[in-house]
C-alpha cells in the first residue's frame, strides 16, 4: 500500500469536521495519516475529540505572538515538529500569513459553509440567509494569499429552505461537510488532485466516482 501523507489538522471551535476526518482515517484506503492536531484555542472542544483518538495535540494561542508573522511561525513549526507535510483546516478562524503557504505549497487545505466565491469569511451562513440565497452549500479549496481563497477541488450545493434559521442551515451544510471534506482529503493524500496554473485537476476519475 503506498505511504499516507501525514497532515496536521488545524482547528479552532467543536471539530466537527475534524472528527469527520479522525472516523474516515480508520479506513485503510484513507490516503492521510493524521499526525496532530494544532489549535489556536486551548478552550477548541476539537483538542478533546483528538485526546479521545489518541491523536498528539498543541495549542498555538493567538494572543501569544506579537503579529501574524509570528503566529503563522508557530503554527508551521508546531505542524512540522509533528511531522506534517500538509495542513488540513478544519474550522480554523485564523488568516495565515504567506510563509504558511510558500512552507506548505499546494498543501494547505481548507472547507467553507458556502458556494465559494460567495459568502467567504467567518460569517458565511448568517450572510447567506441575510443575502436571501436560495442555494448554498460546500467548498473544499487549497488555500492562497486570499481569505477563503484558492484553487477549488469540489463544491457540494444544499438547498436552503423556507424557514431555515442559521442552525439548521448549518446542520445540512456540515451533514455534506462531514462526507465531502474526507473524501477529498484522501484523494489528496492518494496524489489525485494537482494544481497545474491555478486550476484543480484530478488525476483519476475518482472525482466522478465519489462526488
Ligand atoms: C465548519 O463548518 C467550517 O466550514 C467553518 O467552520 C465550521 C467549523 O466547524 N469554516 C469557516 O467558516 C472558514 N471560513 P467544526 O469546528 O465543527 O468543524
């Protein structure tokens, strides 16, 4: 069987995703080993669920450093030291500085709660009720210089429907979160997804297969 990539997951909040990745990498053809987990909040409800799995965990506080520079020092320092050779964000709400992404080309992976370009930023599901979106839904993209940016490797829509309140849009949009965000973090780590002049291309026919 080929070497898994190892990555670093990078959280902030409940991990929900991160515990959508921890259950899919018991599967043997999961293309990632998960290495640790790296916080920028000591108080991330997601620091337990990696505990629980018996996954290494650091916490990089926000409020420690000086600038950004200096946070997104540590944090690739911390993902390095665990042996990580990609970053896999995970509702991590901290911006990185370009250093990040020259350590971790192509390699630094992040999801959205939107059809991205629309609604990017930490406030994506209020900002598509309020902007009165009948369709909304998943980005999974490799991150750039940019805020919730970068080449996109898949989108899943989910309908918004009458009455929805942010929470309920929210548990839809994790419920295709949850099951798109593993499957192309292993096709990842299986070497199927490139970055040839800015766009995403799959190296099988995975994408059809899976999505
Ligand atoms: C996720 O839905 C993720 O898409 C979002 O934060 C949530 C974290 O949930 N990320 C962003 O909004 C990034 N701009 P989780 O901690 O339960 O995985």
């Amino acid at each position: 069987m080929p070497s898994k990539v190892p990555i670093a997951v990078l959280i902030s909040g409940s991990g929900t995703n991160l515990q959508a990745l921890l259950d899919a990498s018991h599967d043997p053809g999961f293309g990632c080993r998960i290495v640790g987990v790296v916080s920028d909040r000591s108080d991330a409800y997601g620091l337990t669920r990696a505990r629980n799995a018996g996954i290494d965990t650091t916490v990089v506080e926000w409020a420690d450093y000086d600038d950004r520079e200096g946070f997104t020092d540590a944090i690739v320092e911390a993902s390095l030291g665990l042996g990580a050779e990609a970053l896999v964000l995970a509702g991590f709400m901290r911006i990185l500085s370009p250093s990040a992404i020259e350590r971790f080309p192509d390699a630094i992976l992040n999801t959205h709660p939107s059809l991205l370009p629309l609604f990017p930023g930490a406030h994506a599901i209020e900002d598509t009720l309020a902007g009165g979106a009948s369709t909304t839904g998943v980005t999974v993209h490799f991150v750039d210089e940019l805020v919730d940016h970068g080449p996109i490797i898949a989108q899943e829509p989910v309908v918004v429907l009458p009455g929805d309140d942010v929470d309920a849009l929210r548990r839809r949009i994790q419920e295709a979160e949850h099951r798109l965000y593993p499957t192309v973090v292993s096709a990842f780590g299986r070497g199927e997804i490139a970055v040839r002049d800015g766009t995403v291309e799959w190296m099988t026919d995975t994408e059809e297969a899976v999505l």
